[in-house]
C-alpha cells in the first residue's frame, strides 16, 4: 500500500485571524477539524502510517488527534523549530525540507507516500491516484483539477505532455499568459527515491518552488494526473465562509449536519434554550449544544450557531458562522460574517477585534 504525509507546519497566515489561535489545519468545518477530514479520508483507503510535520500551535494539533487511534490510524509528529536566546520557537523547514528532515531520521518513507496539505478537504479517489501513478512509472505525480481560465491566477499551474508528462510550472499566471488550466492541488505522490533530491537536512526546501523544477530540469518521470473530485481549499478568509455556506447548504458529499433536525432544516445538539415560538429562524441553520436564544431574536441560513453561544433579543443573524461560545448583543444585525468571542471578520476579511470603539456592532464572549 502507501503511506501517509499531512504538511501542518505553515502558519495560514492568508486566513488570519482564524489562524490567531489555532493552527490551520484546525479550522473547524461542522465542528470538525479541516484535518480530521484528510485523516478519515486517508484510512477509508487503508493508508494508516501517517506522519504530520507541525511547528506553529502545534500542541492543538498533537493534542486532538494523538496517536490516531480513534481513526484507525497510526499518527507520528515532526516539529519543526529552532532555539533562539534560549526560547525554542518554530521554523518550518518548507514542505519538501520537513519530509527530508524525517526521511532522515528514521528511513520513514521507503514507500510510495501519499502528501497532502493540511487545509484543504478532498474527496480524491486515492485509490485510482495511486494505480496511475504505479502505471506511469513514475517518480513524482502531481494531482491537478481542470479549473476555468479566468481562474488561474488563483493557482499553480501545470504544464504537461500529452503523456501527462510535466515540462513546466507557472505560478499564478494571468488568464493570457497561461499556457495550461490544470491547478496543482497539493497532493503529491513520491517514490523514496524523490526524496533524496532534497537537500540534506535543516535546509528551507518547498516541494513546488524549488523540488518540482529541479524534476523537470533533471528530465526525471514526472507527471500530473488530471482527476475529477471535490478540491475544496481554505487559502484566504473568503474561501472559508463560502465552504461553510456551501456545506450547510448540503452541497457537499460525506458532510452531513450534526445533531437532531427538529424541524424542516434546522438541526440542534443538546441542552438548547429556544423560545421557539417567539423566534423566527429559517434553515438551514444549526444550533449547538448549550445554545442560548432570546424571543424576538431571528437566524436567516445558511447559518452554523457553535455551542454555549448566546443570541440576544432582537438580535438578527444571517448567513454566519458563530464559533463556540459567542455571545451577540441585542438588536445587532450580523451578516455573511465569522464571529467570534474575540474578533468578528466578514466575508471580505475585513476584522473588527471586541472593545474596538468605532465598531458599530456589539458582540462578546457568552461564558461571562
């Protein structure tokens, strides 16, 4: 079969402040981590060895997932760091460098590994990824999805043969200048042998930038399989609040609501205080365990309600996301926003912090 490589060393800066408190591949989909997705996904194709490399908050990750037990799976951690003035604090060594740091210590991938990135949700045939890959002789493929033309300067594009072979990369090319559209969707299939193109260890080495050219210009198999799937990718603020939308929606495959639907697309967890003849809520629309509503408060779905939260009276909620215990003040009106406790951003990114005077809108923390 084949192992198993998750890239959940990078900071996520582009999703900030998501990523103030959490690690990226933490980011919570329906309550579930974005990671605990790969790792069920992984496991239903009997891919069980599976090593992370983390660095930034990596406690969080190391913490929920553990040894992987709970998934079938057996997770090892590579943490990426330096000592600085005495204070350990984390350094990615590139995704390409982190895999070499573990190829090096233990031999660990000494066969075909699967590589994924830690923030993106895949319903990937792996199965049929791996087979093509073994067909092709190769010893590195790439897995691209057809995106449209005036898309492209969204992504990495792939540049290949009609055998599938790859000749070149552009990064975020303008629609005139692209001479391709198929996107790199950060999965990877490696032989061990690729691995050993990588600088030795505690070199900064990424596997797009400078690992794939260094495949095209040694003129080594290299390929890229075009698949059809579901690619659903968290790279900035945005792209968050539409998956959430499009998940409510019930638009996604092996994404099902939580808890009970007590009525006609609205679903609630455990322990809820409604006044549901006083309150007008339209679904799809989950509510948490603990959650608190008001009379004369109103939810207009797609909306997600995380548990302990709290709506005051008069309050109106429409297409957002609330994260766990978020309490909003009454007769505010939040729209297509993420709110937390903390901060609240919309579907822009544009982010107010709680106590920002200016702010127009009033929300705090619903544990006080």
């Amino acid at each position: 079969m084949a192992k198993g490589m998750i890239l959940a060393a990078g900071q996520g800066t582009r999703v900030r402040p998501l990523t103030k408190y959490l690690p990226k591949p933490m980011i919570p989909i329906m309550g579930k981590p974005v990671m605990e997705y790969l790792i069920e996904h992984l496991a239903r194709y009997g891919i069980t060895e599976i090593m992370v490399n983390v660095a930034h908050n990596h406690h969080k990750i190391e913490q929920y997932f553990g040894d992987g037990h709970r998934w079938g799976v057996e997770l090892g951690y590579a943490y990426e760091g330096i000592r600085e003035q005495g204070e350990v604090v984390p350094k990615p060594f590139g995704s390409a460098g982190g895999m070499r740091r573990i190829q090096d210590f233990s031999g660990f991938f000494d066969q075909t590994t699967l590589v994924l990135c830690g923030d993106a949700i895949i319903d990937l045939d792996i199965g049929a990824a791996l087979h093509e890959h073994k067909i092709d002789g190769a010893l590195a493929s790439v897995v691209t999805l057809d995106v449209p033309l005036n898309e492209v300067s969204n992504y990495g594009i792939v540049v290949a043969n009609e055998n599938g072979q790859i000749q070149s990369f552009q990064e975020k090319p303008q629609p005139s200048e692209a001479k391709s559209t198929l996107a790199s969707t950060g999965i990877y299939i490696f032989e061990p042998a690729a691995l050993d193109l990588i600088p030795p260890p505690n070199t900064i080495y990424d596997i797009g930038a400078q690992l794939f050219p260094q495949l095209v210009e040694q003129k080594l198999p290299f390929y890229a399989q075009k698949r059809f799937f579901n690619w659903i990718d968290i790279g900035r603020v945005s792209d968050y609040w539409s998956v959430l939308q499009r998940v409510i929606r019930g638009e996604v495959a092996q994404m099902n609501m939580p808890g009970r639907e007590v009525k006609p697309g609205i679903w609630v967890g455990l322990n809820t205080n409604i006044a549901w003849d006083h309150v007008s809520i339209e679904g799809p629309v989950y509510i948490g365990s603990s959650v608190r509503i008001e009379p004369g408060a109103s939810i207009i779905g797609p909306c997600w309600i995380g548990h302990g939260s709290h709506i005051r009276t008069g309050a109106r909620v429409v297409r957002s996301i609330l994260f766990e215990y978020t309490r909003i003040a009454a007769d505010m009106r939040f729209t297509d926003m993420i709110v937390s406790p903390d901060y609240c951003v919309d579907r822009t990114g544009e982010t107010l912090y709680r106590g920002d005077e200016t702010a127009q809108l009033r929300w705090g923390d619903a544990r006080a």
